[in-house]
C-alpha cells in the first residue's frame, strides 16, 4: 500500500495565500482607514503579465504598493489585475497569487512571506541568463519602497517546516 504524503507546508501557504487574496477582494473600491498593501512578486513567474520596460528593470522581482492610487482592481481565485501609475504613465499588471513572494500591510503591522518556485520560472535558460538574472540588483522604485515598520510581525513558513 502506498503510502500518503499530506504537504501541510503547501496547504498552509495556500491558506495564507487566501489572507492576500481577500484583503484585495475587501479593496476593491479603496483601503480603508491607514490600510496600504505591499505586494512583492516574482516578475519572471509563469503568468505574470507586465510590460516589456517594467520587466527590464525588475528582472526578477518586484514590489508594489496600494494605496491611494490604483484603479480596476480585479481578484480571482488564481490572479489579480491592477492598473498603477510608473512616472505618470499607467500600466496593467495581471499577476498570479503564486508569483506573489511577501505581502505587508504597514498600518496593522502585519506580513506574510511566501516560498516562491523559482524552477519553473528558469527553465529554458541558459547559465548565461541565470548569472545576468541573479547578478541583476533592481533600481529602487521610489513609488514602492520597501516596508520598515518596527515591531511588525512577518510569519515566515520555514518556521512551520521540519527540517
């Protein structure tokens, strides 16, 4: 008989996931209160959809926020889509939830961080691509910096994995 793997390490971050997703459904016509997202992403992720200049200068990961300005947001159980203004030029972005790699929200003191599949974002490329890939550093982005509240809590799910 064979025997069966339960991966509660994928059930977890699924459910986690799920805290992402209906944050953003909660959003859909604007934050309330102090509330803002930081959404971290792998911009090489199987689905992501951004544009040529902006995956230029995030090669491999990105991170947005919403807060004041963001229009159309749109959330499915797989992905979600938001117009955001970069230099005054809007842009779509439709980004799948397992591309998502951290989400904060500043105000509560609240994060998560995820664990990212970077195997099926590579495939295909040769170690020239994968060194220019990791040696790439992305510019800061003055539109979404990076969140430093003190005293936040980050649930990393390393902590839950037997190791």
């Amino acid at each position: 008989m064979a025997k069966s793997v339960l991966r509660y390490d994928k059930m977890v971050e699924d459910a986690l996931r799920g805290v992402l997703r209906d944050s953003l459904i909660a959003s859909k016509d604007g934050l309330p209160g102090d509330h803002h997202f930081y959404i971290t992403f792998r911009t090489r992720h199987p689905g992501v959809d951004i544009s040529e200049h902006i995956r230029t200068r995030y090669p491999d990961e990105m991170t947005i926020v919403l807060q004041h300005q963001y229009w159309g947001l749109e959330v499915t159980p797989e992905w979600f889509e938001v117009t955001l203004s970069f230099n005054r030029v809007n842009e779509r972005l439709h980004i799948p939830f397992a591309a998502v790699t951290a989400f904060a929200d500043p105000s509560a003191k609240f994060g998560l961080q995820f664990q990212a599949d970077t195997s099926i974002e590579t495939e295909g490329e040769t170690p020239e691509d994968e060194a220019l890939s990791e040696a790439a550093a992305p510019a800061p982005d003055a539109e979404a910096p990076a969140p430093a509240e003190a005293g936040g809590q980050i649930i990393a799910l390393d902590a839950f994995r037997k190791k």
